[in-house]
C-alpha cells in the first residue's frame, strides 16, 4: 500500500507519519509539502523506523503538474495541508481560500484522474462557528471565519468522491500536546510555553468560553487506524474532551503553583464551540486516552527543553 500525506511535515503530519511508518502493510510514504511554516521538524532527530519507505516531494497544492506526478501508485491520500489558525481568528482571506479552497479542489481533481482508493481530509470542526450547546454532525455548518468557510468549502469539493472511493471527512477539534512540529498559536499549546517559560499566562475573555479538544497521538492514532478499521465513507467529528480556558489554567497552577494569569476584556463573552463526541467511531478508530489533563500537561512540560 502507498500513501500520500500532504502537509505531512506539519503538526498533524508529522505524528501520523511516526504511526504510518510502523505499519507493516504500508510499502511507500509520499510527504507533499511546500514547508511554507519553515517546519523541518519531521526531518531531523531520531531517524524513522523503516525511513527508506519515506520520500519527500516539495510541492504546492496549487501545482497540478506536480500533484499528478506525486500521486503515481498512490492506493491512500491523507489531505493535511491547510493554512490554519486558531479557530475564532479572522483574516488572510484570501491565503485561506486559494490554499485550503481551490488547493483542495486541484487535489480532488488530480485524484479523480488517479488510481486512489481511500481519501482521507482533516477538516475542523470550526465549519460549526459558535454555539452554547453540543452540536454533532447532524448540526448544520455556520463558519463565522475565513479559515472555517474555506475548509468548508474545501469539503464540498472532497464530497465528489464519495461516490467515487473511500472518503472520509475528519472535523478535528482543537488539537493539542507535544510534538517537535507542534504549534504553539493553539491554546493549550500556548499556555504550557508561556506557563512554563513566563510563569504568566494571557488570558481573553472571562476565561469560561469552552472549546472542544482532542490530543495529537489520539488523532495521529485515529488516522492511521482508518487503514485497519475501514469504517464506512462519510462525515465525522473526531474530538476527545471539553475544556473551559479556566479549566486549563487551573490544571497549570497545580503543577506550577507561582503561575500568574492576567485577563484582557474580562467582561466581554467570547465566541465558545462544544462539540458532542461520535461515540461509534471513537471506539473503531481507538480514541481513548486513559491519562487525565494534567497528566498529559505534566507530561508535555517535561518534554520541553528547560
């Protein structure tokens, strides 16, 4: 089996190509990637169990010269490669919609022409905006940004082929924890650098906004599985645990009790998502994460450097 991972040496990319490489069944991994985040991470330290079944293409999603070229022999696509941001964050509207728009439909124009048996897109559950109450995948999307319409948008190119192959449509929640190619603009991410390295957290907002989270080994663990599992093709909401801002904060100053926090427009409400849990494809795809919060912080603290 061959794989195409684009955006594979990003935050997400990186920790599903430490699980793919482990799979015996897996002969060839393609990363496609423009490295435009100066990311190098997946490329340096320890060397990859099996690396020669690694190979890097440089590339844009926009170059369908290249991507026709790339997906030569490719049975399985794993659509990474966005321009991301927090999920409430609002500009660039056009870097969102020429990449993670019509970046997308030159993919799925290439795959149509291609010999892929499986897709497999990382979408957001940001396609939702906002609501007070848990919403799951029956709830009709309402993106407020740029970024959450042009993923949007992305996924109504990537619907043409449900009928087509094997296609998933993965609405991630806000990922989170340790990785050498983790970003450190997502939340929890966020406040474990400035918590550990500042002893001072920002906070906006009164702190009781709530998003929907899920770990990075949890969602590099659950896209590797789709492979083994096979779960029937469609649209699905891949999150773990709800978290208010505070909750966060409270975990932080148990491990790391001289923490300072300010807050900034206390008194304004900011926009909160909760997103219910797909209970069936947790369970099929293995998301289940025995260690509680603040293990995992602790645990994410001990991995940085000082």
């Amino acid at each position: 089996m061959n794989i195409l991972v684009t955006g594979g040496a990003g935050y997400i990319g990186t920790e599903l190509i430490r699980v793919l490489v482990q799979d015996k069944t897996v002969d060839r991994i393609v990363v496609y990637d423009n490295l435009s985040r100066q990311n190098y991470n997946l490329f340096s330290g320890a060397k990859l169990q099996d690396s020669s079944r690694i190979q890097f293409v440089k590339g844009e999603l926009l170059d369908s010269r290249n991507l026709k070229k790339a997906l030569k022999g490719i049975d399985v696509v794993y659509h990474l490669a966005a321009r991301v941001t927090t999920p409430f964050a609002n500009a660039d509207a056009h870097l969102y919609e020429q990449i993670n728009h019509w970046g997308t439909a030159e993919l799925v124009y290439a795959v149509e022409e291609s010999d892929v048996k499986k897709f497999i897109y990382a979408s957001s559950v940001g396609v939702y905006g906002s609501s007070d109450m848990a919403v799951d995948e029956q709830t009709s999307p309402d993106p407020k940004t740029f970024y959450a319409i042009s993923k949007l948008r992305g996924e109504e190119h990537v619907r043409r082929l449900f009928t087509k192959m094997d296609t998933y449509i993965f609405r991630c929640g806000n990922v989170y924890g340790y990785s050498p190619s983790m970003r450190f603009d997502a939340v929890i991410n966020k406040f474990v650098f400035e918590a550990n390295f500042e002893k001072r957290i920002t906070i906006h907002g009164s702190g009781e906004q709530a998003r929907t989270f899920i770990h990075i080994d949890l969602i590099a663990r659950a896209l590797a599985n789709v492979l083994s599992e096979n779960p029937a093709g469609g649209t699905y909401n891949l999150v773990e645990r709800t978290l208010k801002v505070m909750d966060i904060v409270d975990e932080l100053k148990q491990l790391i009790p001289e923490l300072e926090f300010i807050l900034i427009n206390q008194h304004i409400k900011l926009n909160q998502l909760v997103i219910k849990p797909n209970e069936a494809i947790n369970r099929q795809l293995d998301i289940s994460n025995p260690k509680s919060l603040r293990e995992e912080i602790e645990e994410f603290i001990s991995k940085l450097s000082f």
